[in-house]
C-alpha cells in the first residue's frame, strides 16, 4: 500500500527518489558558516513503511498500549532529561539552526514546560463520563459510557526554526494519548530531534512508539498520505501543508500549522521608546525566522519617519554574528537561497519607492 502511494505521486517526487538511492547521506550544514555539522543516512521508503507498519501493529494490539500512569512517569522523566540536558540542547540548536545561544536557552525552557503539561493533562484528556440518555422516551432506563482513546498512528512533519519545541509540541501531546507518532523533522535541523529521541528512550519509552525518520520529501508525503496514518500533524509552509490536507487518504484527521503575518499597531498616544525594545525583538528573534514574528509595523503617518529612524537606531546596537556566542542577538539566516529571497525583497521595496 505505502510503495503504491509512492508510485502514484508525480514525477518530480519520483525522481527525488532516484537522488536518494544516489545520494544516500544527508550533509548538516551550520548556517553561519556553511561548515558540515554531521552526516546522516536518509530512510528509504521501504524504512518509512517499516516503522508505519510497527506503529500500527502496536496500536492494534491493545496489550501493547501503555497504561497512563507510566506515559505521565515517562514525559516527567523525560522533562528532567531535556532540563538536564539544556545547555548541550542549546549548543545543538545554534550550530545546526543559527539560532543564537540565548534563544536556544529559552526555547529549551519552553520544551521542559511543554513536556510536563503534556504530562500533567493525561488524567483530563484520557477520563471517561458516564450519562443517562433520558432526555428523549427511547432513552428512559439505559446507561451511556463514553471513553478517549488514542486515534492511531500519527505522521508529524516539522519545521527548522524551532528544531526542539516544535517537536515537543507534536510528539509530547501524542506520547499522552498513548499514539505511536511518526516524526519527520526539518532535513536542515534533525540532529536535536533524533537527541530527543534518544532521550526519549532513556526515559522509558519502548521501542516503536516514536520514531524519527530522516527522509526525502516524497517519502515523507507518502507517510502522511497513507491510509494507515490516523493523524497528519504538519507544521510548515501553507504551500505544502494545503498540498498534503489535499492529497491525505479519506478518514485521516489533520492539523496544519503555517504561521502568521503578524501586523504591530502603533496608536497615536504609544510610547514609541517603550514599543521599540519589543517591537525589535519580536521582529529580530532567530533573524525574523519564526511564525509570530512581527513582519510589518503600522504607524500614524505624521511620526512614521521619526519612529523608523529610531527603530533603525536600536536595530543597529544589536550584535549578529557567530550564534554560539553569549553575546549574539542575531544569527544567520538558514540558508543562502533565504539570504537571496530576503535581499531581493529589500531590492524589490527600494525599486518601489521605499527608504
């Protein structure tokens, strides 16, 4: 069924495919300065459908499903691990994704938040309720039960910019419901995902419950396209997330997350030195690179070029440079094609008229 997905995709994919069995390694190249980060071998189709298949032989087999009292020991575990592991986590980040050591700092604060709630929510999310139907005649004397239980297995694909938190965000919620997850991370970020999983294991979840899959592209699609997969978790570009939601097999549930366009308004009585620090920051975190960020300002026109020149003056005291230092605010952008689309950007506004 998978190698039949596979071969019902377009020709393009297809000859993605051909590259793999030519190129078998994936090459992790830091941002900053292009130098190789590690290597890795990519799973072939014949892998992604293995590790489906294991999914879905554990969650058929309800002997094999484990009891909520562990999965709560085993994300409380494994938040301790990720807290214990933070600053090898944040050195990860930066050297794979450019994102400065600060930023990494908070984004592995956030993911050991992220992973005790997962934990603390269980007894909510997997409780029953008992109810009498009697609200119509047919109703009167029976007795309803109604019970959560785990949909299937899931296949979650996700972004470079936040390599940890977002795995968190897409694994942890389906270690609580007890689903075995498929998670095909950012082919220029996977090395955090695949510690991740390491510790995943150290904090005692059994094999096959969640695995990282290093892969090309259309295998990635022919994993979420699947009849098999349950739920397709896509965090991404709308391009690509609307392209799956179109093609995923009938019954399969999805969840797309694209980001934003994140408009600031500055009203006539705001304190624009108070704004500026946040608006900066909001703007300049990780080089723009994250869905929230603030990617345009509105200003009434008669302070908007005082209120540019200032923020330009604060953007300039701001340090870019290697993201593994303390001292860097602002890191590289994850590749060079982005370098190329953002100056063009700037070189297209400037051939409009703007300065």
């Amino acid at each position: 069924m998978f190698k039949n997905a596979l071969q019902n995709l377009n020709q393009p994919a297809a000859k993605t495919l051909k590259a793999a069995e030519d190129e078998s390694r994936l090459t992790i190249l830091s941002p900053y300065d292009r130098s190789v980060v590690d290597s890795l071998p990519y799973h072939c189709a014949e892998d992604a459908d293995a590790a489906l298949d294991r999914a879905v032989a554990l969650y058929n087999n309800r002997d094999q499903w484990i009891p909520a009292h562990e999965r709560m020991a085993i994300l409380t575990r494994l938040a301790t691990l990720v807290e214990q592991a933070g600053e090898s986590f944040a050195e990860l980040i930066a050297r794979e994704g450019g994102k400065p050591l600060m930023t990494s700092r908070i984004e592995v604060e956030r993911a050991v938040f992220g992973l005790r709630h997962a934990a603390s929510q269980i007894p909510a999310i997997m409780g029953s309720g008992a109810f009498a139907p009697d609200i119509t005649p047919l109703g009167v004397g029976k007795h309803f039960e109604m019970r959560y239980e785990p949909i299937g297995p899931i296949v979650a694909i996700c972004a470079f910019n936040h390599p940890l938190n977002l795995v968190v965000h897409q694994v942890a919620p389906a270690i609580a419901v007890g689903a075995p997850v498929l998670l095909k991370p950012d082919l220029r970020t996977p090395l955090t995902a695949l510690k991740f999983a390491e510790l995943a294991r150290e904090a005692g979840l059994p094999e096959g419950w969640f695995s990282v899959m290093i892969c090309r592209n259309d295998v990635s699609e022919a994993l979420a396209c699947d009849p098999r997969t349950a739920f397709m978790s896509f965090i991404g570009s709308a391009k690509v997330g609307w392209h799956l939601r179109s093609k995923i097999a009938a019954g399969t549930r999805c969840a797309l997350e694209h980001g934003g366009t994140s408009p600031a308004i500055i009203l006539p009585y705001a304190d624009h030195d108070a704004a500026i620090p946040s608006l900066l920051r909001g703007g300049m975190t990780h080089a723009g690179q994250v869905c929230t960020s603030v990617q345009r300002i509105y200003v009434p026109w008669a302070e908007a070029g005082q209120f540019a020149r200032k923020l330009g003056e604060a953007a300039e005291k701001l340090k870019l440079g290697n993201p593994l230092r303390d001292d860097t605010d602002v890191g590289p952008l994850i590749t060079p094609q982005q370098v190329q689309r953002v100056h063009a950007t700037v070189q297209d506004a400037i051939g409009g008229g703007a300065k």
